[in-house]
C-alpha cells in the first residue's frame, strides 16, 4: 500500500474515498493525511471524480431504472 516514499498511491486514495478500505486500514491513511498536503490533494481529486461519476450517471429525478428480463430465447432449458 505504501510506496517508499512515505505516501500512499492514488490507488489506495481511490479505495478509501469509495469506502472500500477496512477499518483497520484506514487508520493509517487518516493519520498520514492530518500532515501530508500531497496525500490530501490525492484525496480531494479522488473524491472530486467519483462524484462526477455519480453525477454522470445518476438519472433525472422522478426517473426509475428499469430492470428487464432476459430473451426467453436467451435461456435454455436442460
């Protein structure tokens, strides 16, 4: 996770922001980001594409997904 110079990668900036990161491994990443200007921008920029994603893929509001079901051709029975 750590890459040798005392920062951890954007990759694992990306994880935490997403929420993908233990307890247990977040504790580090919060300590390091209360003294590293660097890893704080990482995480800004992080949080800053996944909420362009969302916005990029939300629906317009009163809009439902709609879930279809497969081809009945699609499936076949044994």
């Amino acid at each position: 996770m750590n890459t040798g110079f005392d920062h951890f990668s954007e990759e694992t900036w990306e994880e935490y922001a997403m929420g993908m990161q233990s307890d247990e491994d977040c504790q580090p990443l919060e300590e390091h980001l209360l003294i590293c200007r660097a890893c704080q921008d990482l995480l800004a920029e992080a949080d800053e594409y996944i909420q362009i994603v969302k916005g990029a893929t939300a629906l317009p509001e009163g809009t439902r997904r709609r879930w279809s079901k497969p081809a009945a051709s699609a499936v076949t029975l044994a």
